[in-house]
C-alpha cells in the first residue's frame, strides 16, 4: 500500500502496486528539499535583472541594516542566523522593500533565499494595529504552506503582534468568523473559498500577495485559474511578487499573467556536467549477473558511499534484501515513504550510518551528498516510450563543475539494453566504457 502525501482534494497520487516505478511528484520533491536542506545554496552565476523602469536606479544590498527594517523583525533575522542577504537577497529585497510597491518575478533554483526574503517583505509591510488579512501567500500543498508558516513564524519571533493563519483543507472556520490575523498563508482552493464563498478574507484590503513555487502551483490541475481568479479581485496597490525554481515557458506566461508591470529577478543554476565523472558499463545477462557484478565492484574497489537507482520499487526492494543477506548496511529510499520518512533516511545517509542507498527515481533529484564515491544505474533510466531518459541520467550521476569531486558511475545493462545506452553516450557526448567485471584493475 502506498503512503505519500495526499493532495490537498485528499486524494493520493501514488496507489500503484510496487513493481510500478515513481513518480516524480514536484510538491512532494519540494518539500523534501526544504526539510534535508542546511545551508544556502551557492550560485556562480551574476543575478540577472530586468527593471520594469530600466532608467530607475537599481539597488542592491549588502547587509541588512541596509534595509531599514523594524528593529525586531532585524532581530528575527539574526536569530536565525542569517548575517548577510543571499545573493538574490541583495537585488530582490531593495525592490520588495520600496517605496511605492513594486511587482517581482523572480527565479531561482531552491534554497537560495526567496522564501526567507518574501516572509521578510510581508513581515515589514504589516500593520500590527490593524487586525485582519493583509498579506496573503499561496502554496501548492499545504505542508509547504506550513513550512512557509514556520519561516514566517521564526523570522516573526519579536513581531509579537503579527499573527499568521493557514487556509488549508481541514483548517474549520466557523461561519461568521473575523479573521483578525495578519498573514494568510494557503493552497489556492481553499483560499478562493475563504474569499468568495465564504467571505472571511476582504481582497481588497490585502497589501502584498506572493505566489509562491509558481512552477509547482502550475502543475496542479486547477490551481492556475483560481490563482488568476485570486488575483483579479486584488486592489491596484497591492503588492504582487512571484516566485519559482524553474522558469519553463509554461511558467514564465503564467507568470506575465498575473504579475502587472513586474521586475523579473533570475539567478541561473549551476550547470551539471558528467565530465569530471567516470562512466563505465557492465553487460549482464539477467537481474542476478547484475547483482554479481555490482558484487565484484564492491569487492574491488574502496568505496566512501554509494547510491543504486532502479527504475521500479520491486526491483529495489529486491536487491535491498540481497545486499542485506550479505551483510551490507543499506537503506531503501522510495516512494512510498511519507516525505518525512525519506528525509530521515537521507539524513542518516548524510550522517554516514549507511554506506549504500538503494532508490527509485524519487530520489534522482535534488540529494546531493557531497561523500557519494560513486553511483549505479541498476536499470537505466528510461521514460514512458521506452526510450533514454538523459535529464534523469544527468541528475543522478551529474555533479555540479565547480563541487565536482571525481565520481565514478557505474550502468548495468542487459545486452538488449545496450542501444540505449549508446544513445547516451551519443547524446552527452562522453565515453561509457566497458568493464569486465572480474577484472577490477580497468578503474585505474
Ligand atoms: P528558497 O525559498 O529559495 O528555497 P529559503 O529561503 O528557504 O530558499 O532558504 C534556504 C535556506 O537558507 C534556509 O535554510 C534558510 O533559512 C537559509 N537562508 C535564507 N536566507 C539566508 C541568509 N541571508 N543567510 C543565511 N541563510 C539563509
């Protein structure tokens, strides 16, 4: 039976049998980056700005004194820990920040800061004498909802007066209710029925609107249009700010759609390469040969840490089972965790407590675990048409240039599998050798 996180409408996204393979599913994805992530994460790349007012002055910031916020949502900030604003913090907070309002697009991979400088623009923009919604945030799901909730709830911590609220499934308000809290945070739905139907939050009174994870939100069926309807109803003051991890055309027309007049903010992700990495091959005859293989390299070579792709769950399972009745310290990461238990795991991989990490495509994403020696396709990743799936392979073996440690990768492939395989060699233009597998002098 399948245990992922349900939508938001209660329903499951996974209720296949195990030998299915995963899904990747954007919001469950994104939550898991937000509770593995640690720090910040680096860009090498200049951030890119698009003025609405290209002869307006643009600032940036270095520190946040800069800003001249509020002396305890200054507090805030520094009890968490920040010391100085991300690099998309230093463009985008000036522009959040100014006087009057201005609308912003802005991208970024995850983790580099949009959250924390959105929260930190709702939280300078509210009028604590004034008791209802002035600021409203929507989010695809509601446990990100609830992780914005959280940020908001730490960066807030002095803010003793600004008070959040969720508008999420499941989250009862009584008919005739006042809503006097400040923030709303919410899944597009429901935050249309708190509006409309039931007309506990005034549109017109909201002060800064933030869509957030614009590429997940756009994803859901339905979500696109009640945000615009959302949107529509807003005064022409309010502020208007939307965010994404990734800028597909899809997203980006989405985004001129219900942003007025915007500054765009881009700050491009660090390129994977598969240069600095070592890919060999082993043709195998059936499941076993490729077990026995992975064997020999296992007793050939020192390896730090490993990750094993399979394309389904039984065949993770499977092999799981076997390393374990060898005596090797494995986990099992696949999707029919909860999102929270895949995190635990990956945190205990992170941690050193297993030395292999056996998963399906849940995982091809986003765990970066810098000590990972070296990485092994059980089955090639192969998309619905049967054909390479090369954004998959790229993501599990790739490293970014400039942390790319040496890495090895290793493909196990049954000989009719062998043309795809030379479709990915053709296609990132990088040798895959062959290995013989009893001959363990070849990894020079
Ligand atoms: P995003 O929304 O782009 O995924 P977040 O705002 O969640 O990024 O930030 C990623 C991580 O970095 C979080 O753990 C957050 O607390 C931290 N962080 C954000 N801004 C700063 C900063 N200026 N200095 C240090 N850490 C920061």
């Amino acid at each position: 039976k399948s245990t992922t996180v349900p939508n938001i409408d209660g329903s499951l996204n996974n209720t296949e049998e195990e030998d299915e393979e995963d899904v990747v599913d954007l919001a469950a994805n994104s939550l898991l980056n937000k509770l593995i992530r640690q720090s910040l994460v680096e860009s090498s790349h200049r951030v890119e700005v698009l003025q609405k007012d290209p002869s307006s002055p643009l600032y940036s910031v270095k520190t946040f004194e800069e800003l001249r916020l509020k002396e305890e949502l200054l507090k805030g900030i520094y009890a968490m820990g920040f010391n100085r604003p991300s690099k998309i913090q230093e463009m985008a907070l000036p522009m959040m920040l100014a006087h009057p309002p201005q609308n912003l697009i802005a991208q970024s991979q995850s983790g580099t800061g949009k959250t924390a400088a959105f929260v930190l623009a709702m939280l300078s923009r509210v009028n604590v004498l004034e008791l209802f919604p002035q600021c409203l945030c929507l989010a695809p799901t509601y446990e990100l909802a609830l992780q914005t909730g959280r940020v908001v709830e730490r960066m807030g911590k002095f803010c003793v007066d600004v008070q959040v609220m969720y508008a999420i499934r499941g989250n009862r308000i009584p008919r005739g209710t006042d809503i006097t809290k400040q923030i709303i945070i919410g899944t597009p739905g429901t935050v249309l029925d708190w509006c409309f139907k039931r007309k506990l939050i005034d549109l017109t009174k909201i002060r800064v609107f933030v869509l957030d994870e614009a590429d997940v939100m756009i994803d859901t069926q339905g979500f696109s249009d009640q945000s615009i309807r959302i949107q529509r109803a807003l005064s022409s003051e309010c502020q208007m700010l939307l965010f994404s991890a990734t800028f597909e055309d899809s997203v980006w027309q989405f985004a001129e759609r219900i942003i007025p007049d915007p500054n765009v903010i881009k700050l491009r992700k660090e390129e994977l390469t598969l240069n600095n990495i070592r890919q060999y091959y082993v043709l195998c005859g059936n499941r076993k040969d490729k077990y026995q293989a992975l064997c020999n390299i296992y007793g050939g070579i020192t390896i730090g840490q490993a990750i094993i792709f399979c394309q389904t769950r039984r065949n993770a399972k499977w092999l799981t089972v076997e390393m374990m009745q060898d005596g090797h310290q494995v986990s099992l990461l696949s999707g029919e965790l909860t999102v929270e238990q895949r995190a635990s795991i990956i945190q205990r991989f992170r941690d050193g407590k297993e030395k292999v990490l056996i998963t399906t495509n849940v995982c091809a994403r986003g765990i970066d675990v810098k000590q990972v020696t070296i990485v092994v396709n059980f089955d090639l990743p192969v998309n619905q048409a049967q054909e390479p799936d090369y954004e998959t392979y790229l993501h599990r073996i790739g490293r970014t240039g400039r942390f790319g440690k040496k890495g090895l990768a290793f493909n196990m492939i049954e000989v009719d599998k062998l043309p795809l395989l030379m479709k990915i060699q053709d296609h990132f233009n990088n040798s895959i050798k062959q290995l013989d597998p009893e001959d363990m002098d070849e990894i020079e």
